[in-house]
C-alpha cells in the first residue's frame, strides 16, 4: 500500500506534520524500514515549509521513530525506524531531572517492573539468555574496579533477564528506567567506602538471581532482586537531595 499524502493546516505546523505521519503508521501505510519522501517533495505535498517539515522529522528522531541520514545515495534521507529503548530513556532521565519524578518514584518503578520480569524470566527464559546472563556476570566479576563497565553490565544484566521475560515492553522500559539513574548510580559507586567488597556482594546476588531462574523459583527471586535493589539503589535514594521543580 503507498502512503497518500494530503496538504495539512499551517498552525502549528509542525504538530500537524507529525499527526499526518502518525496517521500513515496507524493506517499501515508506514511501517518500519519504509523511507519518507524527499525533503522537498514531501513538504510540497504537505503544503508546509520545509523548515517545519524539519521540525517535525526532528521530533521523530528524538523519540526514536525515525533515523535521517544525510548525504546522497540509497542510504540517503529518512527512514521510520523502531528504536524506543534509548528515546525513553533520554525523556525519562530530562523529565527526572526536572523534578517531574523523585529518584523514590523510580526505585518504586524498578521494583515493580523487576519483580514481573524475573518471575517470569523464571517460566520462560531459553537457555541461549541464562547463557548470555552468566557471560554477563562473568565480566562483572573481571571488571574490577572499572566502575563504568561493571555499571554497563549490570544494565545489560537486569535489561536481559526483562528482554527474557517475553514482554519487550517491560524490557524497554526496564532499559528506560535504568538510563534514567545510570549517572546516579555510577556517582553511587564511585562513592563507595570499599567498592571492591561492594562489587563482590553484588556480584554474588547476580549469581544467586540466576540460580534461582534456572531453578524455576521465580518467586523467591522476585523477593531477591527487591532486595538486590532497594539495597544499592535505596541508598541512592538517600544520598539524593529532593529536588523541587523549577529550582
């Protein structure tokens, strides 16, 4: 099916750009991997300028709907794509920033999305992903006192076992969730009294929640990643001031 384009209203333009895009993808006539027309003849068919086109192609970048590549060529202008982990964590992390959310309401909200994931990790994971888990750990443990990349594992970890679940909704914004914290967590870390002895006490909680997936016991390491969690990250909770909106 070929998109058909019709001129939109010129206020707002740029919004009702983007609604006139939304309702080709609603419709099917847009899918994933299909290229927009060229810059020019899709803002003539739109009847807008090309600078509110622009506008609205940037916002569809940004929330991880579209990838425009510049230059000549078959790579050459923008194509919708499906890349929502990195977009919702951008938001996430500016909307967390701005005091629209407390660092608590995201403890609450891995809680919640980490309990459901790893019990039901616990029914479904295949044994490729137990496999991936503990290559996982496995570098945790030789990242040393390399606290960046024992931060970017231990996200792929928990990303992994959410991915594994079955649900990639979960699984996104599990990946949101926890880019919306990374530099907290890593400040965290970094602040460790006696990181190495910290990394080894996490390191054997990993271990254990994945124990307990391939045991089948996803209640108990429901209970255990609450515990895994509100143990490290509650204590960014605490060393966080309350940040009051508009400050």
């Amino acid at each position: 099916m070929t998109a058909q384009w019709r001129p939109v209203r010129q206020s707002r333009t740029h919004e009702l750009v983007l609604e006139s895009i939304e309702r080709q993808v609603l419709a099917g006539e847009l899918k994933a991997g299909d290229r927009l027309p060229p810059e020019r003849e899709l803002a003539l068919e739109l009847g807008v300028s090309r600078s509110a086109l622009r506008e609205a192609l940037r916002v569809l970048e940004t929330i991880g709907a579209l990838v425009a590549n510049v230059g000549r060529g078959p790579d050459a202008g923008a194509r919708i794509v499906r890349n929502p982990d990195d977009a919702l964590g951008r938001v996430l992390r500016l909307h967390l920033a701005l005091g629209s959310y407390g660092v608590d309401d995201v403890l609450e909200a891995r809680v919640v999305l980490e309990r459901s994931s790893f019990e039901a990790a616990s029914r479904s994971a295949s044994e490729e992903d137990l496999a991936e888990a503990e290559a996982l750990l496995a570098q945790m443990r030789d990242a040393g006192a390399d606290v960046v990349t024992y931060n970017d594992l231990d996200t792929a970890f928990h990303v992994l076992i959410a991915r594994s679940s079955g649900n990639p909704l979960v699984s996104t914004l599990t990946s949101a969730v926890r880019e919306s914290v990374r530099a907290l967590i890593l400040e965290a870390e970094e602040a460790a009294e006696d990181w190495p002895a910290t990394a080894d006490r996490l390191h054997d909680e990993h271990v254990e929640l994945l124990r307990l997936l391939r045991a089948g016991e996803g209640a108990a390491a429901a209970d255990l990643v609450e515990r895994h969690i509100r143990g490290f990250h509650g204590a960014v909770v605490g060393r966080r001031q309350p940040v009051t909106p508009g400050e």
